[in-house]
C-alpha cells in the first residue's frame, strides 16, 4: 500500500528494513543516522468524532490545548489502535505521514524546518525516508501548525 503510493506519485521515499520492531518514535531514533530527524505520525479523535493525524519529531509531545484551539473542538484525545488501523489502515508503530486520505492532517513547524525525517514506513519493522517537502505535496488536507509543548 505504502510502497504503491511512492512509486505512483514517483517519490524519493525510500522504505528501510529495521533490525527489531520500531513501533516508538525513540526505536525508531536508535535505527537512524539522524536521531533529531525521527518523527511520528499519531492519530487523534476530537469531540466530534473527526479523525486527525498530527506529524511531529519524534522528541515532541503533543499539546492537546493548542489542538483544541485549532479545531475549534472541546476535547481530543489519542485513537485506540483499532481506530488507527481502521482510519489509516496501518498498525500503531507503522503510520506513514502520507497515503493516508479523508483525514485532516497537521504538520509541526518543527518537522518542516527539517528536510528530511524518518518516520512510519507502513509497520512496526520499517521506516520511510521522505523529504517533508513530498509530505507537504502529497497531502491533501495538510496544515503547518505548532502543535507540540
């Protein structure tokens, strides 16, 4: 699924075999060249029962209050993993920040002054390599906010 998107909107993503299950963003640091440039792509529900994926360094935590603020919504919370695999149609751990669609999607500031990240790449045993700039281009329904404390 994953690797279908890539080669049909011809990207330079590249998916990587990881020793052992990266289904955290810290495994998924340890596997990589680049521990800062590790990110992760987690689901949330608002109030209204609306799915959103907010991308963010694998370092950063996200501030529920500003998502609240955003979406103009009483409360969010995180997707149970059920939720995940039936909104994204992939596991937690494996989330890619793209291939995902009808889903409202927030970029952190912070991943897009990176030029490349390593986040899900489709399960728990691998990683993509993307440049932020072919996330942003192959995305849909994506915003650039600041969504981490």
């Amino acid at each position: 699924m994953l690797q279908d998107f890539i080669k049909t909107n011809k990207l330079s993503a590249e998916i990587i075999q990881c020793t052992g299950e990266v289904h955290t963003a810290v495994k998924a640091a340890a596997q990589v060249d680049d521990p800062e440039a590790a990110a992760k792509s987690i689901v949330l529900i608002d109030s209204d029962e609306e799915p959103l994926l907010v991308i963010l360094l694998g370092k950063n935590k996200i501030d529920f209050q500003k998502i609240k603020e955003i979406l103009k919504v009483k409360d969010v919370r995180l997707a149970e993993p059920e939720e995940v695999l039936r909104i994204t149609g992939y596991e937690v751990g494996g989330v890619p920040p793209i291939s995902i669609y009808g889903i409202k999607t927030f970029i952190d500031k912070a991943v897009v002054e990176k030029e490349e990240i390593f986040c899900g790449g489709g399960d728990p045993n691998h990683l993509m390599k993307i440049k932020t700039k072919e996330i942003l281009e192959n995305v849909d329904e994506i915003s650039i906010e600041d969504v981490k404390k």
